[in-house]
C-alpha cells in the first residue's frame, strides 16, 4: 500500500471540501481511486461511467506519465507518487468551471 | 445579433451559459456551442452568402460569436484549385486541392480557429491571448493579438522549425519554449489557464475556437458550386478540423444551402506519430496515446484532444485512415510542388502521400470529386526539404560556360 498525492481539478474540488491536493493510498490507481471514493463520497460516479469504465475524457498521470503508457488502471503506485487527474480536452484544467 | 445558444455537452448533454468554459464538469467530455439553427435558416441563404465579402465572415451566422467581428477581418476563403496535373499523376480526373496555405495572414488555416477565438476572447473581455501549439497556431495567435492591441503569450515546444519560431516573436509575442512534446506543452499549458485569467485559445475559448474552422468545409462546398465532395482528405493532429468539416457540410445539408452532404471523410497522418489512424485501422472505437516521432511536427500530437471523435467521424462516413513515413512525406511535398506549383508545410505532404496511398488501395475512385486540405504553407518548414532538393549551380556569367552545363542540368 502506497502513500501518494492526488491533484484534484477544480471541477472535482467541491467533493474535497475546495483542496487542490489531497493524500491517497493504494497499490494501484484502481484502488487509490476507491479509496478515494471513501474519504470523499461522489468521486465514483465523476470518474466512471454507467460501466464501470473510466470515463473516456479523463486521463491520469503518474509523475507526470500518462498511465495509458503505463499499466492503465493496473499501474502499481510507490510511496510519494504524486497523481493528476486531468480531464482529457485539451489537457485543460478549467479555471472558471 | 447572436445565433448561438450557449454550449452543451457532447458527451451528457449538460447545457451551460456561453462562457469561456470547454469542458463538462460533470463527465469531463468537451462543450460544443448550440446554435438556433430556425433563426440561422432564416437569415443565410446561397444568395446573402454570395453578396458578402470573400472572406470567412461570410458565414457570419455559423461562427459563434455575437457582435461584429473586429479582427482577422480578411481571413479565408483561400483558393480550390483543379488539380490536374496531380490529377494525372494520381490517376483521379476530379481532384482539388484547398489551398490553406495561403491563408490570410499567416499562411495557414490556423487563421480561421483564431480569428473566431480573439473577437470571442475580446468579447468576454480579456486583454490576454495565449495558446499552446506546434507552430502554426503560434504564428496566427501573436498575429492577430499584435492587430487586436491585445497581450499574447505563447508555449511551443523547444524545437520547432526556426521559421515558425520567428514567424511568431516578430508580432511582438510574449514566446516560451517547453522542453518537451507538443503533448507536454499542452498539458503544462492547463495548468497555467488555471493560475491565470488570459483567454487560451485552445484551451478555455476551445468551443469557439474550433467553429472557425468550419468555415474550411463551407468553402470547400460553396466552391464546388454549393456541393460536398465525394471524398476529403484531412491531416489530423489535435483531430478538430477533420470534424468541423463534416459538421460544416452537415450543418449545410441542414439549412437546405446544400442537397446532400455524403463525403467520406479520410483521416492522414504521420506514420510516426498515428494514433488515430493506428486506431481506425484497427477498428478500436478509441486511440491509444503515442510518443510522436515524426518531421511533420505541425501535426504531431500524440494525445489528441478530439481523437475520438476524429475516429467516429470516418467511421460514419465510410472514410479511412492512412500514414506515411517522412520520405513519403517529403516525396509528397515535392510531388504537389511539382505538379501543381504549390509549395506546402509537411502536413501538406502528409496528405498528398496518404492520398496516392488511399488511390492505390481503390478507396478513392477516378471519376469521384475529391478534395485535399491543404493546411499550411512549406516556406514555414523548409528544413523538411532542404536536403533532398539540389543546390543551384554556380558559373560565372558567361554564355559559352552556361552553353557548357546547360545540357546537363
């Protein structure tokens, strides 16, 4: 189980009480993702669809390398990773959203 | 007056005002902008379209901004030229190219996407313009901020061609280099359209931004004397324009200024960075990312924003996708220089190879109207070429030594 940091966009920061970054754990981004969804309820349904797939438009980031060059889902997580999730259009972050 | 609607989600449906936002923040997918097509339909017809100037504005209706535009004034409407003689070579009788490359003012279809995104960007009231890119947008963005009194900063990647480096600082542009990909550039680029309140063209003014580029297709249709081709060929880098071409005949096919828009859309990149033709071939519904390696660096973008949509729009219309390598690259700048005296960038030569490629596999036939978009202007890229052209041959100014070479030459 690895301690890392996830930056959370504005979009998803009224879900993190208005932090920009919060700790996470997990061995992977899947579990780090449900663990997520513990501590901040409402997490799940904005990053997976009906599916249970991650959502098309949202890309994640493991120091900076997107984890669809990595394992995807799978990617194995060490302590102090740092995690962005970053919505996929135009790698845009949306200031006023 | 506006025609426009607001933005909607492409993904969800979720309707927000029209601001400079372009992603949904409930799912993430992009905002596109809503347009009240009844009002539209009213308002432009064939004959207001050909009353107006030759310029882009002349679809006034379609371009989502609500009061007159103020800058780009004179952008598009660039030539369709009969390509015969590369016709001939390609063994197609009704070939075109759309010559973007000489797109007013900076020589490329980039014009278009900024010329909408500065007078939308003025009116939300920014007194900044920034944007990421490979080249040909930075040219058009410190262009057009430089004539609009407005800021501009721009991120490229460090190695760009020299000519598009210093076809952009010489606007007066604020110009940073990333070390890095097109990709990295973009998504450090988010980060800072986070921190700071300037209007990025491609990033928070995106929904607008791309609606100029539709104007490419409306063109292309009005062209052919109000008609879709059979067949169009686009480059596909950040894949927006390859789907703002088919709404455009779409959109005309709707408002009844065209009888049917049945073009088959054919997506072209480089083979060293091909994530959506990878995936088209491969009949993926999605792309996987790449790490682009490639001399077409204008449109080497190895996550792209639209690339999904890029994929679904060949699929729906029977297009396909194909790549070349960088000597075919080169060969097809070369060949539409050749042929037809134009000299385009290397996504020019990228869409003429894919072309001749798409001819030998019978996925374009003779006799159908094709068109090849032709994107921006090779004067920007000549490190692509420099070395497979010859040197001029140095005599003294004498007749009978000229007499001498001239056989040979």
């Amino acid at each position: 189980m690895a301690t890392v940091k996830i930056r959370i966009p504005t979009p998803l920061q009224k879900l993190t009480n208005n932090k920009d970054e919060v700790n996470g754990s997990g061995k992977t981004i899947k579990d780090m993702l449900s663990n997520l969804e513990s501590d901040y309820p409402g997490f799940k349904e904005r990053l997976y669809d009906d599916e249970g797939q991650l959502r098309r438009f949202i890309n994640i980031y493991v120091n900076e390398e997107d984890i669809r060059f990595l394992d995807g889902e799978e990617t194995n997580l060490n302590d102090g990773d740092s995690i962005s999730v970053i919505p996929a259009i135009a790698g845009g972050l949306g200031k006023q959203i | 007056m506006s025609f426009t609607l607001g933005l909607k989600c492409r993904e969800c449906g979720r309707e927000y005002p029209a601001e400079p936002v372009h992603v949904c923040e409930f799912c993430f997918g992009p905002l596109e902008v809503k347009y009240n097509y009844d009002e539209i339909k009213l308002a432009l017809t064939r004959d207001v379209i050909e009353s107006r100037p030759a310029n882009m504005w002349r679809y006034r209706e379609l371009i989502p901004i609500d009061s007159e535009p103020t800058v780009g004034l004179h952008n598009g409407f660039t030539p369709l030229v009969r390509a015969k003689n590369l016709g001939k070579e390609l063994g197609l009788n009704n070939l075109y190219i759309k010559n973007d490359s000489v797109c007013h003012p900076t020589l490329s279809f980039k014009d278009r996407v900024v010329a909408a995104a500065v007078n939308k960007a003025r009116e939300f009231g920014y007194d900044t313009v920034a944007c990421a890119s490979t080249g040909n947008l930075a040219n058009s963005v410190a262009a057009h901020a430089a004539s609009a009194g407005m800021k501009s900063y721009v991120f490229i990647p460090h190695d760009l061609e020299l000519t598009k480096v210093l076809g952009t600082s010489v606007y007066g542009t604020k110009l940073i280099g990333i070390n890095g990909s097109y990709d990295d550039v973009n998504r450090f680029c988010s980060e800072v359209a986070a921190v700071f309140n300037w209007a990025f063209v491609n990033i928070n003014i995106r929904p607008y931004y791309g609606d100029g580029s539709k104007t490419f297709g409306y063109e292309i249709a009005e062209q052919l004397g109000w008609a879709a081709p059979d067949n169009v060929i686009v480059p596909v880098a950040g894949s927006s324009l390859i789907t703002k071409i088919h709404k455009a005949f779409k959109e005309f096919e709707g408002l009844g200024i065209i009888d049917k828009a049945n073009s088959k859309i054919f997506a072209a990149q480089a083979t060293g960075c091909s994530p959506v033709t990878t995936a088209i071939k491969a009949g993926m519904e999605d792309f996987k990312p790449v790490k682009p390696k490639t001399i077409a660096k204008s449109i080497a973008i190895g996550n792209p924003a639209d690339g999904y949509y890029g994929i679904k729009v060949v699929g729906q219309t029977n297009g396909w996708g194909e790549d070349v390598n960088d000597q075919e690259i080169v060969d097809g700048i070369m060949l539409l220089a050749e042929t037809e005296g134009i000299f385009t960038e290397t996504a020019g030569g990228v869409c003429v190879g894919v072309t001749k490629k798409l001819c030998e596999q019978g996925r374009i036939k003779k006799d159908e109207v094709t068109v090849i978009s032709i994107t921006g202007q090779g004067l920007k890229t000549t490190e692509a070429v420099e070395d497979h052209l010859n040197s001029p041959v140095v005599i003294e100014p004498k007749l009978s030594i000229f007499k001498e070479i001239e056989k040979d030459l």
